[in-house]
C-alpha cells in the first residue's frame, strides 16, 4: 500500500508532467481547439498546421500527461480536454483554482 510520501510523489510527478506539456505552442493550439469540445484527428489536422505523425505525437504527450482523453467512435478517435488533469495543473500554481 502506498504512503503519503509515495503519493506526494507520483501527484508531483504528474503536475511536472502537465507543465512539461503546456511548454509547447502546438501543443497549447491543440488545447484551445479542443476548448470548442470534441474533435477527431481529422478536424484538428485541419485546423493545426504540422505533419499527421507530429500531430498524433502531441497527443500522445497531452494524453499521457493527463490533459487530454481519447475516446474511440467506430474507425475514429476523438479527442477532449481532460478537466481534471487541467484543474490539477491549475491547482498547483499558487493563486490558480
């Protein structure tokens, strides 16, 4: 069973995670194309200017920081922001949430 240091640690490690993800511009326009609500990766390769596979590496980042969900719909995915992940970041800036 973990302590609280244990999960101290890992709740730290994520935040640095989310803020290492938010230190990218394209990264952030996918972030605020994803503001609108739902969109699949064909909707955002059309709005974000940057080749398929930087794409799908971006959201592979926003995802495993948190900051993005990915939910399938038949042959396509969709993306959305993840709110919990986000207020999470926002949490831990002092003065934030």
């Amino acid at each position: 069973m973990p302590n609280s240091t244990d999960l101290e640690t890992r709740s730290l490690e994520s935040t640095v995670a989310g803020f290492s993800a938010l230190g990218d511009p394209i990264r952030l326009r996918i972030l605020r194309v994803l503001e609108e609500g739902l969109r699949c990766v064909c909707e955002l390769q059309e709005r974000i200017d940057v080749a398929p596979n930087l794409l799908s590496y971006h959201l592979k980042v926003l995802r495993q920081a948190g900051l993005v969900e990915a939910t399938r719909r038949g042959r396509w995915i969709d993306y959305g922001l993840c709110e919990s992940g986000l207020r999470a970041v926002c949490r831990a800036v002092p003065g934030g949430e």
